[in-house]
C-alpha cells in the first residue's frame, strides 16, 4: 500500500511550529486583514477557517467585509488604505471576487511586501526569478513543503504537472524547476490541449493533478512507484450522504492507488496545508516590515 | 533536406515593417536610450548594432556611457532619471555590468513601461500571468516570430526546452504554454540536472536548445521530423579562421539535419531576431506613452 501523505497531520505541525514563532515576538504581533466581498457561502467558510487558525497561532486578524455591489475602485481605494497602515503586515483579497472586477487588477493593487496570498504581479515575477523575497501563492507553497516533509526527492526527477493555472500548475511547475534542493526537477506542463496526455503523465516520476475534473487521472496514466499529489477539489453528487455530495480531487484515489508510492487524500492531503502556508506567509510580510 | 528558418530575412521583413510603422508616425518619434557601462568589446558591437537598426527604422536612439566603475546607486540614480524623462520611451541596460553589481536590481530599476528588454521582474511576472501590457524580453519574443513566421503548428505539440535561464529558457517556455494560438504547447523543461535528457529531448515535436554548451543536441536526441530552434551562440577554437574561433550552436547541426523538418542556423537564425524584436518593443513602448 501507499504512503498516505496526511496534509491534516503536516499542517498541523506547521501550525504547532508557527505558534512558537509567534509565542517568542515579544513587541508585537502579526496583524493580517482578510477583505470579503459579499456573502458567498464558500467564501464566508474559507475565510473563517483562517480567521480561527489566525487565533490560534497568535496572529490579529480583522475581517473587512464589503457589500457585493461596490464598484473595483472603491474596493481599491480601500486596499490602498490597508497598503499604507503600518500596523497590517498581511493583506488577502477572498476570491472570487464578483464578477463585475477584474480579479488580477484587484490583487495587483496589493503592496507587494503585503500580498501574503502571493498574487501580485510582482511576487509572480519574483516566483519566476527565483527570487526568495517574494511571496508564494499558498496552494503550491503547500504542495513543495509537504513533499519536502515527507521526505520525497525532487532533484532530477520528472515532474508532471496537469494544470497550468495562474495560481496552482504554473506557480507549482516553476517552483519544482528552479535551482533548489525542493527543486531541480524535470519539469512538463500538460493541460487541455495537449495531445496523448496519458503517455505524458505516465512518465511522472511526481504527478500534480491541478486540472479541476473529478477523477480525471486513471490507472493508466500513472507510473508504478509515482507519487501523486492530487489538488483537485471537486464537488459530486453522492445521494447517500446528507448534503447530497461528496468531495473527490483530480485522481481516481481508489484507481490509483496500488500503483503509486505516496498519494494525497482528498480532502485532507493538499487542501489544509493552504491555510498553514497563508499564516507562514504572514510571519514572513511581519518579519520584513520588522527588518 | 530541412526547412532552414532564415532569421536574418525574417529579421529584415520586421525590420522593413516596423520602417514602414514608423515612417508613419507623425508628431514625434520613438526614442529609446541605451545605457552602456564600461567598454566591453562585445558590448560595444551589440549596442553599436542596436543603434544602427534603430536609425535604419527612424527610432531616435541615445548612448549613454558610463565608467565601469559607477556605483550600483549611482547607475539607478541614472536610470530613474531616465524613466522620469517623458521623451524617453525605452530604455536598454546593456548587459553584462561590471561584477560589483546585481543585474537584476539594475533592471528592476528601470520603469516596466520603458523596460524595453523584459527584464524588470513586473514584465516578468505579467508574462507569466499572460498580461498582454508587459514586455517579452527579446530572444524568446524572437523564437516565437519565428515560429510564428515560418507557419509552425505549435497548439498541442510538445515542446521541450532545455535550459532554463531567466532571460531565454524560462520566458521561452512560459510563452509556449499560454493559451494562445502561438502557444497552447505541451511544455518540458530539462536542464543541467535532468537524468535521461536524450529520452526527453526525444519526444519533442520543437526543441528549443538555450542550454549554452557547443553541439550539445546530437542526432540520438532528435526525433525525426522534430522543428529544432537552436538559441546557444558558442564560440569554438578554429585554426582555419583569421579570429582562431567560429560560432556554433547549442545544437550539432551536421549531425541532426537530415533528421529535422526544419531548423534555425547558427549564426543566422534566433540571433538577428533579438535586435528586430528589440525595436518592435521600442515601438509598443512608444504607443503605450501616447495613449
């Protein structure tokens, strides 16, 4: 049987570990300011959840909800006012934004040394440079420390990652390619144009499903011994459960799973380990502001 | 017998468009400064060249030189002074700089609307982010004209590039992926830590060779039919020249011509591309001041 890489368990740690960081930061404390724009029940649950590990590990918080109907620029005026408040260290939009804004235009307007949720142009280009000062997106932050945690090498291995999203594959890809020891690797980006997709992801000695379709990856397109990082989240009808769906990612666990070497659950594998990489974030935009 | 992509005739057909673009303009004319510091003799020649396609085109051009032992500070103070001068439309820092200084702070510090070059990290991360608005540093822009040019079928294919420099390898293949007609790719990097690079380079339907050692690509590592774009300018000892050295590429043409269906020479192919495409964003960067 696989390893079962346990996201819960390892941002627990991380979590345990950040709030010994935070416990020893006697003159203040890391201030993060979460801004929602309306009331999306998804959008109201994620932001909670990181309001409370906010708490937990000793980081203020404040929540600035705004109504559904106010225009991008007055959303922007209010983003340069947290840009310029040196008591807010951390700055994170909750997407998705209404559909009135242009999304990259609104994280644009976060200071670059605030951006914990790693979007700005600018920590995008600092991605791409190599460049440490920079903030990384949360989601493929996530996924380098848990395969650093579990001790999976990376170096001169063949990464294969499905997706190339702005803010999963492509960050996740240049992340796994630069010159690194949680880096180094062969890195190729497949997506919904590539032909023979299978042959492609077959040759994965680390397989990253970010492509967003339930259960898209099957037996056949997985090596023997692969490991398999799966962050899809994806909502299927289940009439046998009381919500009426259940949650599935990218890869047919079930499918897959006597195949591979190590593979992340979901839920409970990628999923948790955003928050954590959020607050770590966090840390680091206080740590510069403290420099 | 292969395609042989003419580079110095598709630089000439740009060269004779952006002319034509030019002549066009009524009121003013783009101007673009390059800043060269100290006297390097390739340095010399490459901005010597760029000055002579600038005029060529009726692009005002400036040289400033500076003494190669200038501060870090004092080259920014110069810079700046520069992005806030509204005549200039773009500005070129001729690279290499002396060994006291960091490149990348350099090019950071020039304006990304004047950043002719592609190198300032916003250009970057807009590239990544598939912002039309940003710059494209010159050579990968160049392999895509020629792609572009030579009415190669890029969507769906699989590209490998190998080598994965922030200046060719990187943008190169951040290019191919993104969802666009010249583009929409399957895209591998290898580089100096990939195991079993000849296997990969194999499958590529384009192989993009930036990797910067002489002859590198040999004929095991070339699939039949494959389109071969060989970015590598190496110079090789050559007693039967008047310099003692001749130019090759990252690929071993002899070896791999009767293998490819089409491929760039050294010199001759990706090279006089990067001048051409150098003045097309001179000529955008125009536009986007007189918007």
């Amino acid at each position: 049987m696989p390893d079962i890489i346990d996201g819960n368990q390892i941002s627990k740690d991380i979590i345990e570990e950040l709030t010994i960081e935070v416990s020893k930061l006697l003159d203040s404390k890391p201030k993060v300011v979460f801004v929602r724009v309306g009331e999306d029940p998804a959008s109201v649950s994620y932001v909670n959840k990181k309001q409370k590990v906010s708490a937990q590990i000793g980081i203020e918080s404040v929540l600035l909800v705004l109504d559904v109907s106010i225009s991008q620029q007055e959303l922007i005026a209010q983003i340069r006012k947290l840009n310029e408040d040196p008591e807010v260290n951390g700055i994170l939009i909750q997407s998705p934004l209404p559909s009135h804004m242009i999304e990259t235009e609104v994280f644009n307007s976060v200071a670059p040394e605030k951006d914990v949720d790693g979007f700005n142009v600018v920590n995008v280009g600092k991605l791409c440079q190599e460049d440490e000062s920079g903030f990384v997106a949360c989601t493929p932050a996530g996924i380098i420390e848990l395969l650093k945690r579990q001790n999976i090498v990376v170096e001169g291995k063949h990464v294969v990652v499905v997706g190339r999203s702005l803010i999963v594959g492509k960050p996740a890809g240049l992340l796994l390619v630069k010159k690194s020891k949680i880096g180094n690797a062969t890195v190729t980006f497949c997506h919904s144009r590539t032909q023979e997709i299978a042959s492609i992801a077959k040759q994965a000695d680390i397989l990253i499903a970010a492509i967003g379709k339930p259960n898209f990856i099957d037996a056949t397109m997985v090596k023997k011994g692969a490991v398999v990082i799966d962050v899809g989240i994806n909502r299927v009808e289940d009439g046998s459960k009381k919500s009426g769906f259940r949650l599935v990612g990218d890869v047919d666990f079930e499918a897959v799973q006597s195949k591979v070497s190590a593979i992340t659950p979901v839920p409970g594998g990628v999923g948790p380990m955003t928050v954590a990489m959020l607050m770590k974030n966090t840390i680091k935009a206080y740590r510069l502001s403290h420099k």
